[in-house]
C-alpha cells in the first residue's frame, strides 16, 4: 500500500529526514520507532502532504504521491491523526467528529462512521454535546482518533497517541487500536511507548538522525538486545 523510498525532507536549510524508507502492506500495522527528533513525526507529515520532501519518493497503491496536497491524499484514504490533536476547542464533539467526514470519500458513510466511533468510545457518545476544549486529554485523544476514522481511512497515520496522558488511558488508547485494527484499517504508528507499540504492530522501522537504521518483525525487534539498548532504550 505504502512505499517511501529514500525520503528527504528540510525545514529551510536545516535537514530533519535524508534517508528514509519504509514500506506497510493493506492491513498491516506498522511503528517507526526511535528518539525525540529521529525524523518519525516528518516523515508522517510528508506522506500526508503536510510538508513536501527535498528528494526520494512515496508511493501510495503503486503512484507516486510525493508532490500530492494534502487534501487530494485525504480523498484517496490517507488521514492523519496529529499528535497534538488539533481539536477545535468551541466545537462540540460530535461536530469535531463530523468534520472529519468532509471529504467526497468520506460523505457517504457519515451516519455509519458516527455509529461506529460511539461504539468504539462510549465516552465520546456521552459527551458528544460537550465541547472539544473541555475534554479530558484522553477524552480528547479518543475524538482525534474518531475523527481520524470518520475520514474512511485507508491508510492511518498516528503520531504519539499516547503522548501525555495517564497509565491508565494510554491502556484504553492502545485498547482503541487494537478495535481499528480489527476493522481492517492500514495503521503507521508513531508512539514513544515502544513496548505497548510492539505488542500491537506486525513490523517496526527504527530511525535515528533522520535516516532508517533497522527494521524487523516485531517480535524480532524485541528480541534483538542490541536495538532495545541502542535505539530504544528497552
């Protein structure tokens, strides 16, 4: 489903990513792993348009994406659930979760998509005349990741679901992952909890200084004493 091939991406002169490939087959879950400024959140933010490469090249179904608006990806079924959220904070939930079914792709299904995320966060269907702002941070992480399915992804890239929030709800927010998983969605996750992340991803990538520096099954990455110790501080 997804190919990146030698990705290269600057914020102006400063080089964030300069070697990056990967690739995630339908239905797979996959994680890119390592440090804080490894290159994972860019290179999340050029396969869904946010940012553009310097060089190398994305492929989504077999064409390249790479010059692709974002907008264009999110009608072919590529969404992004941001790491910071971005909920509109005056909004009711349920309108935060509407508007994630904007797209011509999306339209259709709405009512249906709006069912499916209250069964997978009750909570959310309790609060859905509440606004966004007043949320719970893990209350507001279940609507971003509702929102993020409201847009019938075919691909679904998570940056840091987890990030900030209590052990208790980032149990629930990987229990939640688990449930799309089973929906037959396409998952590249981003997520510095690298244990819970290798529990529920088939392979993971790991990055250090902007570049792909291993990958493996995730049971073999778990296993291998070296990368826990180097690059994941397991």
């Amino acid at each position: 489903m997804l190919d990146v091939e030698g990705l290269a991406v600057s914020y102006g002169k400063v080089p964030a990513v300069f070697d990056v490939s990967l690739h995630v087959d339908p239905g797979e879950a996959v994680a890119l792993l390592g440090a804080n400024g490894a290159g994972k959140t860019t290179t999340l933010m050029a396969i869904s348009g946010i940012v553009r490469s310097r060089s190398g090249r994305i492929l989504f179904e077999g064409q390249d994406i790479s010059r692709a608006r974002s907008h264009a990806l999110v009608e072919r079924g590529i969404v992004h659930c941001p790491e910071a959220r971005h909920l509109f904070r005056n909004l009711t939930v349920q309108e935060n979760l509407e508007l994630g079914a904007l797209s011509r792709r999306a339209r259709p299904d709405r009512a249906r998509r709006l069912d499916e995320v209250y069964g997978l966060f009750p909570r959310l269907a309790e609060r859905r005349r509440q606004r966004g702002g007043s949320l719970s941070g893990g209350e507001q992480q279940m609507c971003a990741l509702g929102r993020a399915l409201m847009g019938s992804p075919a691909l679904l890239l998570l940056d840091e679901p987890s990030l900030g929030l209590a052990p208790k709800i980032v149990a629930q927010v990987f229990a939640a992952i688990r449930k799309i998983r089973r929906t037959g969605a396409t998952v590249l996750l981003v997520e510095q909890n690298v244990k819970q992340s290798l529990q529920i991803v088939d392979r993971a990538y790991v990055l250090e200084h902007g570049r792909t520096v291993a990958s493996g099954a995730a049971a073999d990455v778990v296993a291998d004493e070296h990368l826990r110790r180097a690059y994941l501080g397991l």
